[in-house]
C-alpha cells in the first residue's frame, strides 16, 4: 500500500477549489481510510458549472450511462461544497467503484469502512439518498440549499469553524505553538509542529519512507523515529 503522503499526493489537484471545510475533510478521511487499510483517491471536486452540464448530458444527448440528475449550478459540487473518492487498488495506480470490495479482508466492505469514517466528520453521503443513490459522493450543505447558493448566500464563518472543529477533533487551525523533537535511532534530526490529524502525517510519511516506526511521547512532547 503507498504511504499516507503519497495517497495524499494523488489526491491534491482534486481539493483545489473545494470550501476550506471539504478540505481539511477530505484530507482526513484519506487518512482516517488509510489506518483502516483502505487507501482512496479523491477523483472529483469543484466542478464548473460547464462540467456539470457536460455530466448532465451523457447519457441523454451525449453517449454513455446516465451519472447524475443535476444541471450545471443545481449541484453542490458545484460550490465547492462536495467531493467524490474511489478505492485504490493494489497496484497503486488502477480505482474501482466496486462497493462490495473487501480488499483488507475484514469482513467489511472497503467502501462502507470509507463512509463509516465520512459519517464521522459529518459528511452527507449520496449513497443515503433515496431518488438517486450517489455512492462515490460526499458533500456537507452547512443547511444551504441550492437556491440559496445560486443566491450567492456561503457558509458564514462561524459554520465553518463549528464544521472544522469536528473535523479536526476540537481544533479549528493548526497548532504552530507546540514544538516537538524528531529523534532518528536516538538522535535528533530536527524540531516539528503536532497537531491533531494534520502535522504527523509527514513525520509518518517520513518513517514509512526509511522503513521505520513512530512513537509519541506526550509527556516530553517528542516524536521518536526508530529504524532497526
């Protein structure tokens, strides 16, 4: 399986324009998936208003399998205000959509143990929809509708920050203050930031890259890398 940065790397383009929140969500679930065995890719994100009515038509005046019922402006994807994943495979580079894959082999569905995980940063999945069951989309309203954002009415900033705090764990921006020290085999190779569900990933991404492991200590508040 590729490491945590590597998953987050595939995925970077595709969270460029998404709402702050959708961001700091997605970025989450690819780790929170990744801990559970079950690496993903976020495939889709802002979607111009000419991409959607491009979506709109396959399947009605342009060939293939219809994918959605949303007009260009009428989705939330649209606001930057959703995002869809698949399931990498194996290989690294190849996705599948396959909703019933179990390729951890815990006796769940790779795909359920991802929106378990969305469920828990309050994320709306399409896939609870009744009209039209969306499996790969994840979105979070803030209670706008789409009239309301046509509108041009946003989330306002307490909204985001509530949303992020959920996300985050209780933090609503990256701890700076809290200085920690990397130790590689005993010896310290530089000083770091921790932070709840953000700043470790490169520490692990490091790790994983020399084939090592990672512990915490809380008390002296330092990051202790070991490779044997």
């Amino acid at each position: 399986m590729l490491t945590l940065e590597q998953l987050r790397e595939k995925s970077a383009a595709r969270l460029v324009g998404l709402h702050p929140v959708l961001a700091a969500g997605a970025n989450v679930l690819i780790q929170q998936s990744h801990a559970r065995g079950v690496p993903i890719v976020i495939t889709q994100g802002l979607r111009t208003i000419a991409e959607q009515n491009a979506l709109y038509a396959q399947g009605r005046s342009k060939p293939g399998p219809i994918v959605t019922n949303a007009k260009g402006g009428t989705s939330y994807h649209n606001y930057g205000l959703a995002f869809d994943f698949a399931l990498l495979l194996p290989n690294g580079t190849s996705l599948s959509w396959d909703i019933n894959r179990d390729g951890d082999k815990d006796k769940t569905a790779d795909w359920q143990e991802v929106v378990q995980e969305a469920k828990r940063l309050v994320l709306e999945w399409g896939g609870d929809w009744t009209s039209f069951k969306d499996y790969s989309h994840l979105q979070m309203t803030f209670g706008l509708t789409i009239d309301q954002l046509r509108a041009g009415k946003r989330p306002t900033t307490d909204q985001a920050k509530e949303a992020l705090k959920k996300i985050t764990g209780g933090d609503d921006q990256v701890n700076k203050d809290v200085t920690v020290t990397i130790n590689l085999n005993g010896r310290k190779l530089t000083d770091g930031v921790l932070d709840t569900g953000t700043t470790y990933v490169p520490i692990r991404a490091l790790a994983e890259a020399l084939g090592a492991k990672v512990t915490y200590d809380a008390v002296t508040k330092t990051v202790n890398v070991v490779k044997e």
